[in-house]
C-alpha cells in the first residue's frame, strides 16, 4: 500500500510542472460574518447539559484573498475565525481587569492557504497544493461543515488534481488528515480518492467515486483522531487500534427534468479496524461492509409563491446487535461496524445528530415557497428509526427487544434576502422523541460507534441517544442567523 500512496501524491503533483516564472497580475478580495443565535429546550433530559435549557451565540468570520499570475496560476488565502459570544472578552467586569477573562487568546487560523496551476501543458488540468476545502457532490460524504448550528468551517491538507472538459471531469485526491512525524504515512491518517463526474446530459449530473480514508500504524499514535480517540472515549476496555481502512464506493445522479428534480446517492463501504486483543483466543477485529443511500424528488408548481414539494429517504446500514452463545463463550465480537458518514455536510436531524447519524433510517417531507423575493419559508418533517436496534440488558447472552423508533421531527425555516450580500433567517424545530427508542441502546449516534462498548460486552456503557428518561422526550430548538459575504 505504500508504494501505491507514494504513486498516488506523485501523479497529483505533476499538475504543477508546467508552470513557469509567474508575474502578478490581479488581487481578489472576498469574506463573510455569519452570526447565529441558538437556543434549546432539553425537557429536562440530564444527560444534556445537566437538564438545563441551553442558549449560546455562535460567530464565524472568513476573509480570503485570491492572487492571480500569469501562466495560469494564483494562490488564495483565507484567515477565519469561529468563536461564541463572550468567550473572549477583554476585561473583567467587576475589577476592569484586562484581559481577565482570556481575551488575549489568539483563535484567528489559516483555514485555507493554496496554490492553484491551471492549463498545464495546455491541457485542461488544474492542480491545488496545500490548504482547501473539499465539496464533493452533495457534501452527503465530504463537505465543509457549515450546516445549521455549529459550523466551524472544515478544510483538507493535500493535493487536488482536476482533468476537466465539457463532457467529463477527474479529480484526484490525496489527503492528510494527522501528522505523527514518523516513516512516509506510518501512523497518519490520510484521505485518498477518485471522484469522476459527467456532465454530457442536459441539466444532470452523474458521480462515481472511490474514497479510501486510511490510518497506518495507530498504535504508536495513541492520540490519533480516527480511531484511538474514538475508543478510548467511549471505554472499551483492552483495545487498541493498530491499522484502520476504510473504503467506500458511490454513485451520484442529480439533475432536473421540466418542473421535477431529483437527488439520489448511493454508496458502500467496506474495510477494518485492526485491534489488539487482550484475549487468547476470539476474533475482535472491527470489519466495515455496510451500505447507504440518500434520496430526494421534488416538484415546482409553475404559480404564484413557485411552491415546491418534496420527498426523501435516507439510509445507513447498521452494526449487527446480536451476540450468541459462541459469541459470548469465545470472547468474539460481531466484527461489524455501522456505516461511516465520513466528513458528511448533509444534516437530517436539529437534536439528535451533528452529520453523524448512522445505523438509522430517515424519511423526510417538505414544500417551500417564496411569497416573495426576497423572502422564502419551508416547512419540513422527518421520521427516524434505528436499523440495528440493540436488543442489550438481558443476561449473558440473552437480549431482550428494544424498540425501532426514535421520534418525528417537524421544522418551520425562513430566510429574508434583505439586500444582495445580507440575508437574515430564522427557525424553529420540535423533536417528538420516542421514550423506548431513544433509552434502548440504539446506537444510532457517533457513526454507530457507540456499538464497540455493546460488540466488546460492555453492556449499559452507553446510554444510547439521550440516556435513561422516564418520559417521551419533546424538545425544541429556535434560531435566529445573519449573515453577509461579499
């Protein structure tokens, strides 16, 4: 594998070898402020944030800068900053004592920082070298993360090579997502991929990719953020990740057709997470072979408001639950792990995910309009329910039943266009949570990892989504956001 890593980087740098001496020619300004005020009712629940209300103003502030040379090529930087309300003010408000309340902290990144080469050799290639953002279709697998709340922004370090026409484009990916400073890739972490469109029809577009996200060697990088991390904080006891792949192949249709319009994606995946074992005997490898799709159809009516109605389904396959006799006798797990939504873009839930809602199925309907201009609303709904449910608490091997459902969801969403750079919007969702679901062990949270403390005989480890209630569980959250880019 190393030597196909080291062939993969090679062939993604040689977009820039035919760019010669570069004299400036032209300076580009762009940025954005985004401020949204977010607020939650818990019911309650104290599991989340000790069963208190909870109400925060998040803040994100980019500005970029685009050089362009000649022969084609330019560099762009982009600083941003993401931070709340109050988490860095200046002075202490009994004693005016500056910088008393950690103003003085520093929390402005690079959050882009490439150099671009376009037309090399005359051909249609385009190559990026260093920092960027990756937007890959959809964003249903790898987006940047500025969905709903929290959106601090998500950016890659590495090499994108582009070979586009008007009939196709090829991109050629390669990542790294953790340093540890040792041998070519032992003990990073690293994204490769293949991404190829074709844009030949009318008004469609349609994507078939390869993406490989790979950790090499972990277990002399205790701190990486894949794996490791991951089971550390969720307490299995013994592990310890030595090699993690991860393979997923998709395919991507979206387009329109007269008033109708459609969105559809599919994908599997497949790979393991090496561990070390403890035991002398069983089989505790964790394996990936779990599928996903997402879809969505949707219908304008050509009349006054141009409402639009939609409908939309959404599925990632989940880990297997059960454990047997031999399984509970021998030590082994179910060596299966729930589909993992990558660095996914695509929201399906205000409470009970942030893109990382897995072993799940998810049923959504809407129709938006716009009464106006400048303004637009959108009503939507959805239905979730666990594919794997976690029948855990009986004993030994036993298990008893735990229920499917996790609740219904119904949101009232609205965006006022106030001037070409200034838009204002506005929200409210209400979560109808299903008591015997969300209390079940269902562990639809965390990309199904939650599942390693259940596989690894940890039973009552994991509170599945919310922990213990007594009752169903109705929560809100309300928002209000302004933002202005230019």
């Amino acid at each position: 594998m190393r030597s196909f890593k080291i062939i993969m980087m090679a062939a993604l740098a040689l977009g820039v070898v035919g760019a010669a001496q570069a004299e400036l020619q032209n300076v580009e300004l762009d940025g954005s402020i985004r401020i949204r005020g977010n607020f939650y009712d818990w019911d309650n629940n104290i599991f989340i944030n000790g069963g208190e209300d909870q109400a925060w103003v998040e803040h994100r502030t980019r500005l970029g800068a685009k050089a362009d040379f000649t022969d084609d090529v330019s560099l762009y930087i982009e600083f941003d900053a993401y931070n709340t309300w109050g988490d860095a003010f200046r002075s202490n408000f009994i004693s005016g004592l500056d910088f008393a309340n950690g103003g003085n902290n520093d929390n402005v990144d690079i959050y882009q920082s490439y150099i671009e080469v376009n037309n090399a050799w005359g051909l249609p290639l385009r190559t990026r070298i260093g920092r960027q953002e990756l937007q890959l279709g959809s964003e249903w697998l790898i987006g940047n993360n500025d969905t709903a709340a929290f959106f601090p922004g998500l950016s890659f370090d590495g090499i994108r090579t582009t070979y586009a026409t008007d009939m196709f484009s090829v991109d050629l990916l390669s990542f790294k997502l953790s340093e540890t400073f040792n041998d070519f890739a032992d003990g990073d972490v690293n994204l490769y991929g293949i991404y190829g469109s074709y844009l030949g029809l009318e008004d469609w577009q349609f994507d078939l990719y390869w993406l490989w996200l790979t950790e090499d060697e972990a277990v002399r990088n205790a701190g990486a953020p894949v794996t490791n991390a991951t089971l550390a904080a969720l307490g299995v006891p013994g592990t310890l990740a030595k090699d993690t792949d991860i393979h997923t192949i998709g395919l991507r249709g979206a387009g329109t057709f007269g008033a109708f319009d459609l969105e559809a994606e599919v994908a599997y995946q497949f790979g393991e997470i090496d561990r070390q074992d403890p035991f002398w005997f069983g089989n505790n490898d964790l394996d990936y072979d779990a599928f996903a799709f997402n879809i969505e159809a949707g219908y304008t009516f050509d009349m006054a408001w141009t409402p639009r109605v939609y409908l939309g389904g959404a599925f990632f396959e989940g880990a297997d639950q059960d454990r047997g006799f031999w399984d509970f006798l021998f030590g082994n797990t179910n060596n299966d792990l729930s589909f993992n939504r990558l660095f996914s873009n695509w929201e399906y839930s205000e409470f009970i995910e942030n893109t990382e809602l897995s072993n799940a199925w998810v049923l959504r309907a809407g129709i938006s309009a716009m009464p106006t201009e400048k303004i637009s609303l959108l009503l939507a709904a959805s239905y979730f329910e666990t594919d794997e449910s976690n029948d855990a608490g009986g004993f030994l091997w036993w298990r008893n039943p735990q229920d499917d459902t996790l609740g219904w969801e119904i949101g009232l969403y609205g965006d006022y266009q106030y001037s070409e750079d200034l838009v204002f919007r506005a929200g409210y969702a209400h979560f109808f949570g299903d008591e015997d679901g969300l209390n079940g062990f269902n562990n639809s949270a965390l990309n199904g990892f939650a599942a390693l403390v259940h596989n690894t005989g940890r039973r009552g480890g994991f509170l599945g989504l919310f922990g213990n209630r007594k009752d169903d569980a109705d929560y809100n959250y309300l928002f209000w956001e302004a933002e202005l880019s230019f």
